[in-house]
C-alpha cells in the first residue's frame, strides 16, 4: 500500500564539485499521472557539500539523501528509502540528467531559474469562505509524548454534532492526505461538513504541523495517534460523544478496529479500501494485479510472484534483522539479480536496487505490516461497520477484502455491517478506466459523488 510518491527529504555530503554548485536548483519530475516541482538547496560544508531536497507540491521540505559523488562534472545519489537514484551532468550552470525510481526512468534536470507550473484542475476542492466553522487544533497522544495538529470543522460554531476522524493510509501524510494535487480529506471533510457531520482531520507524526517523527513508527504508533484523535474530538463541548466515529481509508482501515476495540464510546467505522487480509497476502495480491495492468506477462507475473513469497515468508519467520537482511540479499541476487542482468541492467545499478529494496522491506513499518493479520481486530469490533472498495482498486483487492469482512462479521456476531463494492472507483475513490495508481494523477475528480453519498447516508442512518 506504500504509495509510489516522492516522500523524501535529502540530507547529503559531497566529495568534490568541479564547479560551485551551491545555492538553489530546481528541476520539474515528470512521471505517469503527473509531475513534481523540485528545490535542491546546496550549501558548503568542511568536507565538501551539504543539500536538503524540497517538494513544494507535496509540502515536503528538507528531505534526506545518500551516496551521493560528483566526479568529473557527473552528479549521482541514491535515496534507498524510495528505491531512487539519481545521475546527471553538469555543464553551464545547468545539470541534465535522470531520476530512477523502481527502476523506471524518469527526466529530471536542474536549472537556477525556479520552475512555475500550472496547478491541476481540481473542480470538487472547496473554496474559502467555507459556510461552516473551521478551526485549526491540536492534542497529544500522550503514551508516545506526539503532539499533533490538525483542523476541526464543525457545521456551526456552536451546537451538538455526529462527528469523525478520518485516518490517512500509509506513508507520511497530512491532514487533507494529499497526492498528486488531490486533497481527498479536503474534499470528504467538507462534503461532511456541509451536511450536518463534524470532522477531525490531522497531520500523521513528523509530518505537517504534528511532532514526532515519522520514520521507525509502526500501524501500532499510528493507532494511538489516531486513538488520541478521537479522545479529543469526545471531549469537544460541541461534539456528541455517543455518535462519535473514525473513517480509515487503506491503511486507516487497519487502525479503525484497532481505535474501535480501545474506545467504548466509539459509535461505527468506515473502513475506505481497508484491508481484512493479512499483509503479506495483500502484498501479493497488489503486486500482482498492478503488474498484470501494466502489461506483465504472466510467466513472469508467476515468476515474480514467487519470489515475493519467499521474500514474506523470510520477513514473517525471521525476527533477526541482521539475519534477515542476509536471508533477503540471498534471495535477491539468487532470484533478481540473473533477471535483471538478462534484460540488460548494468550490474552496479541492480546492486544498488537490491540495497534499496533491502533497506525499505526491513524497516519497522514493512516488517510489521506484512505479518499483522487485521481479522482478529475486526472480529472484536461491535459497533456498526461499512467497508467499502472500488471495483478498479488494484492496491487493495475489492473482492479478497470485502468477502474476508463478510466472513468476519458472521464470526463475530456484529449484525450491523455493511459491504459493498462501488463500479469503476480505484483505490481513490475516482472514477477510472485501469485503476492503475499513474491514473490518479491524470483524473481531474478526488472522490466520485456515489462514494461521498454512501458514506454519508451511511452514517446519517445510524447518528
């Protein structure tokens, strides 16, 4: 579910430069489904350079880098994190190169003059004045010592209202969870709003406005933020404590049980795309049916798939980092390395691929996510439910997920649970043609109307 955006912030030392490159650069990633604006701000350190690396599109600033060199005139980093790497040439107070990520290609030259660009047409984003109440806010999540900040809006500035709090999915999002120029929490708070529902929307940790840090933080971290969301909203004067609930999209749909079952008072879930089957099938699934929409064949997507399961299974079975890295450079250059050689990548950029991937599926939050099973979370959740997918969704598998709540909720005995798959919606709710994630970007819409309506007729009938 970890989301193929540039969510990285560059810290880096560099030997030597032919010429002086400090100051500003700034370049436009260009990518399907959209394109970034980048600012590299080079400054000069005692053993060469030190950089920092913002996305203005994103709101992201001070982003960390590695490995990088400039020998004779060439520029290269990588930033394993991401899976990303970086070369170009310097010529003319200019660099002309290429940004690799997943090993897809993709333009990148950087340049003294800052990039303008037009903003996407983004037709359902509301405008201010809002005809409505909105107030920025913050609470702790005092277990973790995480201060987070986010906005409260409220239909008017006084009253006794239904309310949510909406949990972003994976990856350090802010409270409007925005991707590719879409505001989805935006759109869904104010949709909300307009209608009678009060909605808590906040930065993840280390993101935004929020404290803490991001990276190194687990599902299990960002349930007790998201638990110390709703404890806020519940002590708010204006807000009706009994028909109080969370609204989870991908990931958030694993931490609104987990929320739920902490929290009496909680009075239903909304689970958008969330998941119900462990991570390491999920995983697969999602690699998958990406690869088979994007033109994989399916030898391959066989052969791919197979390593992938070998890949979770060393993940679930070994609790040793260090043996668990050896296991997975093991499995890497036995498996990929051949393949990628075949197809002719140089030998140097598959090491570092395989470094990068290393890095990224031993990391706390991986690690943790492919051995969490959501069902027995789920099974203990009885307040009202309603799961709903995109059929288009590539990311969370509708039917594998959907069919797995409707198991659940026979288990457990919880009689108010609603499913249903939405026609031609992706992972974003968006009307789409493929679902593949380099649409969302290109679709002008951030939700369809028919989801907006289920989840607030939905949640009118039972508040």
């Amino acid at each position: 579910m970890k989301k193929q955006i540039l969510f990285f912030l560059l810290f880096f030392t560099v030997a030597a430069f032919a010429q002086d490159v400090t100051g500003n650069w700034y370049g436009l990633l260009k990518f399907p489904g959209g394109q970034l604006r980048l600012t590299l701000h080079v400054n000069k350190a005692q053993d060469g350079y030190t950089a920092t690396l913002d996305s203005p599109d994103q709101g992201a600033e001070g982003i960390p880098v590695s490995k990088i060199a400039f020998t004779d005139n060439i520029l290269t980093f990588t930033i394993p994190a991401i899976k990303a790497e970086y070369k170009g040439t310097y010529a003319n107070n200019a660099i002309t190169g290429t940004f690799t990520q997943n090993n897809f290609p993709m333009p990148l030259n950087l340049g003294r003059k800052e990039v303008k660009t037009e903003a996407p047409k983004r037709p359902q984003e509301p405008a201010k004045p809002y005809p409505y109440h909105a107030e920025e806010v913050t609470f702790t999540n005092a277990k973790h010592g995480v201060t987070l900040a986010g906005t409260l809006t409220l239909p008017q500035q006084k009253g006794n209202f239904p309310a949510v709090v909406l949990i972003s999915g994976s990856g350090p999002q802010d409270r409007n969870e925005e991707l590719l120029g879409h505001k989805p929490f935006l759109v869904l708070a104010d949709y909300l709003t307009r209608n009678g529902v009060a909605v808590l929307r906040y930065d993840d940790r280390g993101t935004g406005a929020s404290g803490g840090k991001f990276a190194g933080a687990t599902t299990e971290d960002f349930a007790a933020d998201a638990a110390a969301a709703l404890a806020y909203l519940q002590s708010r004067p204006e807000i009706n404590k009994k028909k109080t609930g969370l609204i989870g999209h991908s990931e958030g749909g694993i931490i609104a049980p987990m929320v739920a079952n902490t929290n009496k008072d909680t009075g239903f879930i909304v689970l958008l795309a969330g998941t119900a089957i462990p991570g390491d099938e999920l995983m697969l699934l999602q690699n998958y049916l990406i690869n088979k929409a994007a033109g994989m064949p399916e030898a391959e997507l066989t052969k791919l798939g197979g390593i992938n399961r070998k890949i979770y299974d060393a993940i679930k079975q070994e609790t040793d980092t260090n043996v668990l890295k050896a296991k997975l450079n093991e499995i890497f250059n036995k498996e990929l390395k051949p393949l990628f050689i075949s197809k002719g990548i140089p030998e140097s950029q598959v090491a570092q691929y395989i470094e990068m991937q290393v890095a990224e599926l031993t990391s706390p939050w991986y690690v943790n996510f492919i051995r969490y099973n959501p069902a027995p979370a789920l099974e203990k959740v009885q307040c009202p439910i309603l799961a709903i997918n995109g059929s288009n969704d590539l990311q969370v598998a509708p039917v594998a997920n959907l069919d797995a709540i409707k198991r659940i909720a026979a288990k457990s005995g919880n009689k108010d649970v609603t499913v249903k798959e939405l026609p031609g919606l992706n992972h974003l709710f968006q009307e789409s043609a493929t679902g593949l994630p380099a649409e969302y970007g290109e679709i002008e819409q951030t939700i369809a109307p028919a989801a907006l309506n289920e989840i607030l007729q939905w949640i009118k009938k039972r508040v």
